[in-house]
C-alpha cells in the first residue's frame, strides 16, 4: 500500500486532482470533511471547540456554524492554531484507523489524503508520498473569488493564514502544475496515477 498526502494553496485545484485519482481507483479520503465532522454535535471535537470558543456560534439545531467560526478565526492566527489543535488530533485519529482498514482491505491499494494543511499540521512525516498541487497567487485569488466563494480579500486572508508556497513546494515529492487549463490539470492527473502506481 501506498499512502499518498495530497495539498495544495487554496483553490489551487486539488479537488479536482482527487476526483481524477478516485476515478483512476485510488482510495481517496477528505480530511477536510473529517474536520467539519469532528465539530458536529457528538463529534470529537464539537464540545472542546465551543469551550474554546463560544457557544454564540450555534445555529438552533445545536450545530457550530463553520463559517462563523471561520470569520472569526481566519483573522487572527493564534486563534486559528488554537482551533486547529483542537480538530487537527481527531482528524488524525480518524485518518489513522481509515489507513489500517484499507491496507487489511487492499496492501497493494493507493489510498489519497485530500487535506488542505497537511504541511501546517506536521502531518507530512505520516506519509510515503507527499503531492503538492500549485499555480500562480493570482491565479488562486481569481479562481476563489470566480467559484463565488468569497472577495479577493477573503481569499488573500486565508492564503496568508497558509503556509508559504516556497517551502510547500520544497517539500513535495510530486508537484502538480495546475495554472493551465482544467483538461490540462486532468491530464496531469492521471499522469501522476501512473507514477503512483509504480511505487506499490
């Protein structure tokens, strides 16, 4: 088995990267969605969050609302590592317990971790393969504020909140050049299947 990190800046096309992989059959896990489930109610990280930081941030239904919490966050740094360390241990508490289950269930499988902070967390050390997916700052800027979610100004605030594309890059085992056309990144992809492939 071979577990493969993959990340990226933000809107940089790692999404699509994943959805090319899980279609060329690798196994591919969402930290990401692991994280908003860790702060559901009964989650592992939903009290410890609402401690940290307020229980003004539920809806009716109980639930934390994530963009909420999220404006609140991505201003300020520190408040972002303390959310972080927070829901950073339960997703890897999580993603742990999938990896043992997938390599009982396929020890010659590709498995994919699709998370946005796999280098912020340190999580990179837990890794065979580390896939980094990048185009131009501008080219994120526009992508983010063109998918309609959020102002240029959003945008450079969680990118800033992110770390740097130098030393992401310097630490990839595999960069995915994603600043051309989406048809190109698809073509990458699956280019890097087959790299991927030969190291089972």
């Amino acid at each position: 088995m071979v577990k493969v990190g993959l990340t990226g800046g933000l809107a940089c096309g790692k999404s699509t990267v994943a959805e090319v992989l899980r279609e060329e059959g690798c196994e591919v896990l969402d930290a990401d969605r692991l994280g908003h489930l860790a702060i559901e109610p009964g989650g592992p990280a939903y009290q410890a969050v609402l401690d940290a930081f307020g229980a003004d941030l539920l809806d009716q239904e109980g639930r934390i609302r994530r963009p909420m919490l999220a404006a609140r966050v991505f201003q300020q740094p520190a408040q972002l590592a303390r959310l972080n360390a927070l829901v950073h241990p339960a997703i890897m508490a999580q993603v742990e317990e999938h990896c043992r289950d997938f390599r009982r269930r396929h020890p010659r499988g590709i498995l994919i971790v699709d998370a946005a902070l796999i280098l912020e967390a340190g999580m990179d050390r837990r890794f065979d393969k580390l896939v980094v997916v990048d185009c131009e700052p501008e080219q994120q800027v526009a992508r983010f504020v063109g998918k309609g979610l959020g102002s240029e100004e959003e945008a450079r605030r969680r990118m800033a909140a992110q770390l740097p594309r130098e030393p992401k890059l310097s630490r990839a085992d595999f960069v995915l050049d994603s600043s051309g056309s989406l048809e190109d990144t698809r073509r990458r992809a699956r280019e890097l299947f087959q790299t991927l492939s030969k190291q089972v």
